[in-house]
C-alpha cells in the first residue's frame, strides 16, 4: 500500500508590535483554495479579549477564528490565539494552556512554533514578522532543526525590524522576504511534499513544550538540559538554567521562560519597580521627618527639630540620586507595563480596530 503523501501545510506565525497591519495584509493575499493551515500568535495584553480572529476573518477570504481546547483543523484555515493562553499544537488538535509565561509572554511565539516543530517536523513552516525584543527565534530554529521551512520578513520591510532581525541573527533561515511575498510563499510551500528527514525532538525540546502546557518539570530535568547559573528569575525569583542552543536561554524552575534580550527587559524593569518604591518611600520619609521637625519645634525641642530636618534633607539628597537614576533606565524598557508586553497590541484589547474603527 502506497505511503500518504504529506505536504509543508501545517503554517505558525508569530508577530508583535506592528503585527495587526501586516496579519491583515498577509491573510488577505491568500487565495481561497490555500491548501495550508495558518496558526497565529500576536503577543496582545492579558487581561482584555482579542479581536484578532474577527479582523483577520473580514481581512481575506478564508474563515478565521480563536483557537480553542481540543480544536481539530482542515486545510484553510486561520486559527488564531486567544490572550493570556499558550497555543500548543499536538498531532491531529491544538491546546490552549495557562503555562509559565515564555519571553514575558503568554501566549509564546515559541511556544507555538517549538510545539509544531515536535509534532510536525517537515510539514511546519515558520514566519516570523515585525515585533520587538526576539520571541520566535528560538521556536524558528526548532523548526530549523526538524526539517522545517523557516521565513522571515525582510527587517527594512517590518514596521518593528527587531525581532525578525534577532531571527536572522539566531537562524540560517530559507527565506527572507517582504511582506508581499510571504502569501505566495505559503502558497507555494502548503503544494510542496515534506520529505522526511531533520533532526528526531530531543529531551529539550518536549520539556519545554510540556513546561508550557503542564507547568511541569523536575529540578533533575531542567539539570539535564541546562546549567545552573547565579541568575534568578524575574517573574519568581526561583534559579534559572542556563541552555546553550540558539539562541542561549534561560528555565526556572517553573517553567518561566527568558532568551538573555528578555532576561535583560524584565531585570531592568525589576530594578525600575524597585526604584520607584524606593522613591515613594524616601519622599514619604521625608514627609514624616519634616512634620515631626514642625512639632519638636512646636513643643520647644530644638535639638530633636534639627535631627528630623538633618534626616529629612538626607531623604530628600537620596530620593534626587534616585530620579536622576529613574531618567538613564532605557526608554523602551521603561515604558513596558506590568504585563510584560512588547509590541502588544492595545486596539486588540479596547475593541478598536488599527485604524481606531470600533471592530463589531
């Protein structure tokens, strides 16, 4: 009995800061007869619903919709992930799991791509678009590693060149193109048969998958694929493995996930909360000292007034050190908020489309 044919049809891609555009221009190039299955990751605020799945359902012609627990797919279509969840692809469905945050996101473009390269292996293609920081280069180079198809835009194309640049950097890819020509690219690959071949999924890379979808693993685990480092972990505070494959990265113990441009992002922002609590705290003691000065003075003890002004004027001295301080911290570090999310985004989570049109 003659073997199934199987084709590079299984297609993940992953985007960030400037990604609803560029999502929306690639979908709409897709023809009606697209023999692939798309698989979308935009890194989008937690705690709001996305609309991405209804922007990209009206943005071409093929039928997009989010991506739920236990969903099968068919040939064209657009699966989309929902804020706050992990999409794990297993053989024959997709996971959606509220596993450790991986690059201070959740969902993970690596995730996703890691997750398809285990299952897939030959038959996943990989693009990455326009973002920030370098969430998909890891998955792209296990997609890499697997006998997968790996794209890139062009970073002089993308609105946010960053992460398709640290892409490139991290992977000898097969593609680096604009995005115009990525559609007819996926047209291409979804008619093309996947030979077999690539690397067999390693002990790393299904922990890593299972560490996202199960928030499971043993400290014997991450010892055999990582080294400890003297790193702790940012989101909470437990010990960081160190893992050399491209690009080197970092595991806590419960699955947080870092490459060392993310470990850096969320250790700057760390160390700026920090400073802003120091802050408020030197100018509240400064507060209390100079009220407990006025009254020392009130009730004629003079010698207890000038210590309270003394350590009020100290206050004052350490919280200057500290705003000067507050001003060098990097401009795009500083301006993450609390959820991790560059590149997010914010009309995705106030129910405006790009252009500021209420989507309905």
């Amino acid at each position: 009995m003659a073997k199934e044919r199987l084709y590079r049809n299984i297609a993940v891609v992953g985007a960030s800061g400037g990604g609803v555009e560029a999502l929306q221009k690639l979908v709409a190039a897709l023809p009606t007869d697209y023999r692939g299955t798309l698989f979308v990751v935009l890194h989008v605020p937690p705690d709001s619903p996305s609309l991405l799945a209804r922007i990209l359902d009206r943005a071409g012609p093929l039928p997009a919709q989010a991506a739920f627990d236990g969903a099968t797919f068919e040939p064209g279509q657009i699966w989309v992930s929902q804020p706050d969840r992990h999409l794990v692809l297993e053989k024959g469905c997709m996971r959606l799991a509220h596993g450790p945050r991986e690059n201070r996101h959740r969902p993970a473009i690596d995730v996703l791509f890691r997750s398809a390269a285990i299952a897939y292996g030959p038959r996943v293609t990989g693009v990455v678009l326009t973002g920030s920081l370098d969430d998909g280069a890891a998955g792209l180079w296990a997609i890499k590693m697997r006998a997968g198809v790996t794209i890139v835009q062009d970073p002089a194309d993308a609105l946010y060149p960053e992460m398709p640049q640290n892409a490139l950097d991290t992977v000898d890819v097969n593609h680096c193109l604009p995005l115009a020509q990525i559609p007819g690219a996926l047209v291409r690959l979804a008619c093309e048969v996947a030979l077999p071949g690539g690397a067999e999924p390693d002990s790393r890379m299904e922990l890593e998958v299972t560490m996202a979808s199960q928030s499971s693993a043993t400290i014997d685990q991450l010892d055999e694929i990582g080294t400890r480092s003297e790193l702790t972990c940012p989101e909470c505070g437990g010990a960081l493995w160190q893992m050399e494959d491209p690009p080197p990265r970092f595991r806590c113990h419960v699955g947080h996930g870092y490459t060392m441009k993310s470990l850096i992002s969320a250790q700057t922002e760390r160390v700026e909360s920090a400073l802003w609590a120091g802050l408020r705290g030197l100018e509240e003691s400064e507060a209390l000292a100079r009220r407990l000065a006025e009254g020392a003075r009130e009730r004629g003890h003079d010698r207890s007034a000038l210590q309270y002004d003394e350590r009020a004027r100290e206050d004052a001295d350490h919280a200057q050190v500290l705003r000067q301080m507050l001003r060098t911290i990097p401009h795009e570090v500083s301006a993450l908020g609390a959820s991790g999310g560059i590149g997010e985004e914010p009309a995705l989570a106030s129910g405006a489309s790009p252009e500021g049109q209420t989507v309905e």
